[in-house]
C-alpha cells in the first residue's frame, strides 16, 4: 500500500501524525503533512512533534487513545544564508544579517548540546 501524498508531495497524517491509510505508521517533521492543517516546514514544527511522536507511539503499543497535534499559530523563521547571515521572520517581522545568524547559530548549538 502506498502512502497517500499532498501536492508537494508529502505524506498525509491525521492530526495524531499516523500516515493517512496506515495504522501504526507515523509521518512527522518534514516528512509529514496534516491533512486540512496549513503550517510551514519548519524545524520549530518537527521538534515539537517529537514529544508527541512519542507518547503516539506508547500510547499505540499500549492499545490506549493517541494525542492530536497541534501547531502554533506563528513561529519564528531563522534560515542560513551561508556567509555567517540568516534571516529571522514571524508574522509581519523581520531581520537579516550578521547578528541574525549569530543568533541561529546559538539557537542551533543550544540544542544540539541537548542530545549530546
């Protein structure tokens, strides 16, 4: 059976992240795309799913009821432009540069440390 695909070619899943069609499939982060949900790839979106996925999983062994995922409103947006300078967005905000990127980077190295 394949896996049910959006227009950009994403896997769909319910709002407990399973794949559409599939019932102890998961499709999370930048994978995965709720169907009728509208959220940006981010990576703000697939750590928040983690936690999540994880309960999904115990929860799916263990027979009991999964969790819906429910994605903030707006996040922050820090993406690289290489050269040390990024871009930061949420909602009608923005900034680029140098201290943009040093920011990410600090971001980035915090939680990496995490799983360290």
């Amino acid at each position: 059976m394949a896996f049910l695909i959006d227009r950009s070619g994403f896997i769909l899943t319910d709002e407990n992240l399973l794949a559409l069609g599939f019932k102890n499939i998961f499709a999370v982060g930048d994978i995965g795309s709720i169907l009728e949900r509208k959220y940006p790839k981010s990576g703000v979106y697939a750590v928040k799913q983690g936690p999540l996925l994880f309960k999904n999983i115990q929860s799916l062994i263990k027979g009991k009821s999964l969790s819906k995922f429910q994605p903030q409103r707006r996040a922050l947006a820090l993406i690289s432009l290489g050269i040390k300078k990024a871009v930061a967005s949420r909602g009608v905000f923005y900034a680029s540069g140098a201290f943009v990127w040093f920011w990410k980077n600090l971001i980035d190295k915090r939680f990496m440390r995490r799983y360290q």
